[in-house]
C-alpha cells in the first residue's frame, strides 16, 4: 500500500476531531472513540487482566472515548452462542464481574481516556439453546426471528426453519427485559463507567421492537413508528432515572440488520424522525449511527450520511461509524481489507458539523494507536481478520 504523506495543512485539519466534547457533565479529551466490537475473552462472563490490558493499550493510544464490546444484560434470554466459545461473552451482573470491570474502567481513566459500557440483549438473533441459561426460550416482540431468505451473512445452520420462533412477548416479559437493562446501568455504576450505551441496531432485541418486521405488535409496544419505539424509550427513561443528569446515553441504531442487510428502518429522514424523536425526548443524548460506510449517504436526493441525519432530526449529538480507516464495510468480503491514508471525506463531513464523535473499530484492532498516529500523519499498523481474537 502506498502512504499518503499529509502536509500541514492536512495535519491541522485533523486536530479539529482533538477539541474536547463535553455531553452532560462528562468530558472526552478528543472525538475520536473506540467502537464497542464482540469479543470472547470473559470465562463465565468475568473480564480479567487481559482485557484490563486491551482496553488500556486504546486509551494510552489516544482514544477520547472507548465503548466496550457489547455486554449482555442479566436476563437469562439475554446471551447464547455468538461462536466465540461458551460462556465468555462479558456480563455485567454479580460481584466478580463488576469487580472485572472496576478495573478495566480504572486502567482506562489512569490513561486519560473514559469509558461506557455498551448494554446488549440478543434477542431474536439469540441461538436457542445455547448461552447461561440453554434452557429458556428465545424471546422477541412477537415471537418472528424475521423473514427468511434475505441477504445475510448468518450461518445457514444458526438461521430458524421457521420465522416465528415462539410466542409473543407478554406485558410481563417485557417488563422484565427492561429491568434487566436498568440492573446493569445500576451496576454500571458501581464499576465507575462514565455513562451507558445501549444497542438498538442489528437485529437485537431493542432493534427487534423498532423494526417493523420482528414487531407486529398493535398496543403500547408496536404500532407505527412511534409507538415501536417505546420500548427502547422507556429503557432510557428508567436508565436516566437511575443514573442522573451527569452522565451520558448513547444509543446504537442502524438501517440494516444481520436478518437483513438490504432492510430499512425508515426510508425519509421524516420516517427517521418519527423513530428517534422519542428516544431523543426520553433522554438520549448521543445517537450512533451504524452503517457499513459511513461516507454514503443514508437518503436518495441528500449529502447527509444517518449520523447527520439523526443530529438534524432530534438536535442530539451523533456519531459516525463504519469503515473509518479501513476500505471495505463490515461484512463486505469482495476485496482485500487494506487501511484508508485518505481522510479527506472524513474531515470534510466532520468539519461542516455533520457529526460529533467518529467511532473507529476494526482500525482499532489493527493498531491500538491509530488515534495518535492519525494525529501524526502516520500510517498505523493493518488490520489483518486473523486479529480478531488476539489480545493485542
């Protein structure tokens, strides 16, 4: 690959994503964040000095803020098999793993960065019979895993026979899983996180409500747009509520979903507004916005990517995410993956107030200190797939 030598000009561009950023009473040193990725390195939920270490390797690179892979919520239909061997999905329930992320979060402060958990309930994507607790049914808003016969990346043997794959979500079900999400904020707080995330894309089991697909609901959890919001908004509501004013929500959402790439969850930014309005209003305070690149247009006829659109629409704040510093989206397998030199797209969005906060992943695992080096003009170290799953 041949580098691109910035000159000064490029280099001051750059130090506009290094301005700090204060949401509520929490400030990061800079915009750029680390993107929450799954991971598989928690026996029995528990992280230890080796995940301690990965996150303090990200910090000490420069990151302003790091947004951990996704931690399942204590709800026994929470966690199954995500092919990362049994069991090692972090949790945040319970001594032990609080104690895991106490100081997992104190390693990070101590290298001048902050950090929030990124809360996450698999739902319908939940293997059955796998995870804690193998014998509890997977649970969705109305019992659909979602249409078959999409495009999608999913192992053909972890996709249902079946789109529904049970019954509906009770009042009472339902009532539960949201406890289980306000637990862990709870416990989020004892672990010193600086504020929570949640996620509301992908296909799990917060975005199961918001697309119309997996939600056919017709009472106070389904409906129109709007209404199948609810359920994520009352999430944040209960979640402010025990959190306080201080500190920060940020919530992932994205258009497509592993069921179903090509699937939307609005088709106009009015579509979009009706969706995250109300989460806006119940007190998110970031909206991250998923997309495989986040230099495409999320609208026909409009500029805006959707990290520009959900910042227009609700007047949050947004971040951008997918395929910064890397040349292919998440999922793309059509050409080799090779690092971006060229941020010129990425500053100009950034620059006319797009978006507040870029999130970097897969770049991230391939050099922990990309943030410097983007700093620096230096070209970082490649991310190579076989990565993944080594504690660097």
């Amino acid at each position: 690959m041949n580098a691109i030598t910035p000159n000064s000009a490029d280099l001051d561009q750059r130090e506009v994503l290094f301005t700090p950023l204060t949401v509520r009473n929490v400030t990061f040193r800079n915009r750029i964040a680390m993107s929450p990725m799954t991971r598989g390195f928690c026996p029995n939920g528990t992280p230890g000095e080796n995940v301690v270490a990965y996150y303090r390797r990200r910090a000490e690179g420069g990151v302003g803020l790091i947004v951990t892979e996704g931690i399942a919520v204590d709800h026994p239909a929470a966690l199954g098999d995500a092919g990362l061997g049994e069991n090692n999905i972090p949790v945040l329930a319970g001594d032990g793993p609080i104690a895991g992320w106490r100081a997992v979060v104190d390693a990070v402060h101590a290298a001048g960065a902050k950090i929030i958990p990124q809360l996450w309930h698999q739902g319908a994507m939940r293997k059955p019979g796998t995870g804690p607790h193998p014998d509890v049914p997977s649970v969705s808003p109305s019992g659909i895993w979602g249409p078959l016969g999409r495009m999608t990346s999913i192992d053909p043997g972890s996709i249902p026979a079946d789109p529904r794959i049970g019954e509906p979500m009770s009042d009472e079900d339902i009532e539960d899983a949201i406890q289980a999400f306000v637990r862990c904020a709870e416990n989020a707080m004892k672990a010193g996180f600086d504020g929570i995330a949640l996620h509301g894309g992908h296909g799990y089991l917060i975005d199961n409500f918001l697309w119309k697909e997996t939600n056919q609901r017709n009472d106070r959890w389904g409906g129109d747009r709007t209404r199948r919001s609810e359920f994520a908004a009352e999430i944040v509501r209960r979640i402010r509520a025990v959190i306080g004013e201080d500190l920060p929500i940020f919530f992932r959402f994205s258009q497509w979903r592993q069921q179903d790439f090509r699937s939307t969850l609005a088709d106009s930014p009015e579509e979009l507004g009706e969706v995250l309005r109300p989460l806006a209003e119940a007190g998110v305070d970031v909206f991250d916005a998923s997309v495989r690149y986040y230099n495409s247009p999320a609208f026909k006829g409009y500029p805006e990517n959707l990290a520009g659109w959900a910042k227009r629409l609700t007047g949050k704040l947004s971040m951008a995410v997918g395929g910064i510093g890397i040349n292919q989206g998440m999922y793309d397998r059509d050409k080799p993956v090779q690092a971006v030199v060229d941020y010129a797209p990425l500053l100009e969005r950034f620059g006319r107030g797009e978006f507040d906060l870029i999130a970097v992943g897969r770049a991230m695992i391939g050099d922990p200190n990309w943030a410097e080096k983007f700093r620096a003009g230096q070209e970082p170290e490649p991310y190579r797939k076989e990565n993944d799953g080594i504690l660097t």
